[in-house]
C-alpha cells in the first residue's frame, strides 16, 4: 500500500474540511459525537460506583489504594477509544460519501465484528504507555515520580502541591514531543487502515508510522491549527458557561448548572467531532488518494 507524501499546506485542508463536518448530515455526525462522550461517560460512571463507595465508608484511603481499583477503568477506556474512533470515522465517512447514516452506527465496528481487531489498538496504547514512563523515569529521575506522587496527594488532602523538578527537563519535553507525535499518529491512522482497508494490526502500524514521518510536515500543521482552535473556543465555551450558569441560576441553581453542563458538552462534541474529521480526511489523502483537489482555502464556515 502506497503512502502519499503531501505537500504541508494540505494540513490546513484536512483542518478546513474537519470544521466543516455536519454539512451534509449533521444530524447523524454530532450525535455520534454525542453517542461517544456519552458512552465513555457511563462507562466510567459505572466503573467509579465501587470506588466512590469505598471512599465514603473510609475517607482515610489514599491515592495509591484507589489505583488498583483505578487500573482495570484504565484499560476498558483504552480498549474503548479506538472502538468508538473508528465508529465515529465510519460515520463520517458515510455522510461524507452521501449515503444513509445514524448517530447510533457510531457503534457499526461492534456489529461488523471489528470492534475486537480496534481494540488491540488500544492494548497498544498501554504498551506504548508502559515504554514511556520507562524512559520519562530515566529522564526525570526517580526521586521527581516520588515526590510527584506526593504532591498529588497532598492537593487530594487540601495542601498546596509544590511539584518537583525533573533531572532533565529539556530531554524529557523533547521525548514527550516526540512520542506523543508518533503515538498519536499510529493510533489515528491506524484505525481507519484496520477498518477501512483491512490492514491487519502489524502492517497498520507500519504504515502509520512511514506516513507520520513523511508527511510530519502537513501533520503537524493539522495538529498546531487543531490545538490553537481548541484553546480559543475552550476560553469562548467558559466564558459562555458561565455566562449560562449565572442567567440560569436567576431561576434556580439546578437550572444553571445543568445549562453550564450543557454549554461544555456542545463543546466536547465538537471537539471529538474535528478532531476525528482532521484524522480521517489525512488518512484518506495519505492513503487512498482524492479524487478530485481539494478547493482552495476560503475561511471556515460556521
């Protein structure tokens, strides 16, 4: 399978096209973002029960004694991501090709059997995880995660946490770039190759990585757009939030937090919604080629 190299402007495109998701079907691609933050939000509420109890009826527990029962609400999340990625990639790639789609074929990859094969993404993730704390350890020293560990813990106990310094911190914020990038870049593109082009998990891998690297340019581009975007609309969702939660509370103060909660969720949706759409439209122009060029830049349409 051919990886496109493209040229670094086309980020902007696959960001462009990204913000303007919905167009066609906006019903069926924001639900599914709904349907993914909803999902992964009962999924933890349902794991924490236990753990919230356990606190109540003995509020002297620490941070540590929660981590064994925190562990496994970890990994069900990792196995979930990749899952929910790929059905919210299906969705937008049917609505993108005109075709019939539902906010709930958010979960197709569960019926097409692909759920299990995206899931090893995610056992993936915990592998790669696991690599990086190893040489975040290294860089950083083990006395900084001791006394890390420590801060957290007495900001969980009410007292200001003084956080450490690491031994290397210039080693360590360039490992971090680095690996985030790359982590990143064969979790994303590896779902849709797994999905879409039946990739098995070894040749996806392969292939997510050579297009990271021939194409950092235009992904990166992506991914700055992305996260500036981001910043400026998490400030407006805030300030909106809070614009809601006191108008609201004028009439009750349920009704002001639940108007808040819901400002946030719209912003969460359409968070998940771009970030997904920046995703699938680089894979489809790495790897399967577009039909036509993309039009040129005139602004984002609301």
């Amino acid at each position: 399978m051919d990886v496109r190299k493209l040229p670094v402007g086309r980020g902007l495109q696959w960001f462009r096209q990204a913000a303007d998701l919905g167009v066609r079907n906006p019903r069926a691609i924001f639900g599914a973002g709904l349907l993914f933050i909803l999902t992964l939000y009962a999924v933890v509420l349902l794991m924490m029960l236990p753990a919230a109890g356990m606190l109540r009826a003995d509020a002297s527990k620490d941070l540590m004694s929660l981590l064994g029962w925190l562990a496994p609400l970890f990994l069900i999340v990792l196995l979930l991501m990749p899952v929910l990625f790929g059905g919210l990639m299906h969705v937008i790639r049917e609505a993108e090709a005109g075709r019939a789609v539902r906010a709930r074929d958010l979960y197709a990859p569960l019926r097409q059997g692909a759920a299990r094969r995206l899931a090893l993404l995610g056992l993936l993730q915990l592998l790669f995880g696991l690599v990086g704390a190893v040489v975040a350890v290294a860089l950083a020293g083990a006395d900084y995660w001791q006394q890390y560990l420590a801060a957290l813990q007495g900001a969980m106990n009410g007292v200001a946490p003084v956080m450490p310094e690491p031994a290397h911190p210039g080693l360590l914020l360039v490992f971090q770039l680095l690996f985030n990038y790359f982590t990143y870049a064969v979790m994303l593109f590896s779902i849709p190759l797994m999905l879409f082009s039946a990739r098995p998990l070894r040749e996806a891998i392969v292939l997510s990585l050579r297009a990271a690297l021939a194409n950092a340019g235009a992904n990166l581009l992506a991914a700055g757009l992305f996260l500036g975007a981001v910043i400026i609309a998490a400030v407006v969702a805030t300030l909106l939030a809070t614009l809601a939660n006191l108008l609201g509370g004028l009439v009750l103060a349920q009704l002001g937090m639940l108007l808040e909660m819901l400002v946030l969720l719209v912003f969460g949706v359409v968070v998940i919604v771009v970030l997904t759409g920046v995703a699938y439209f680089a894979w489809r122009d790495i790897f399967e080629g577009d039909a036509a060029q993309p039009p040129p830049f005139a602004g984002v349409e609301a």
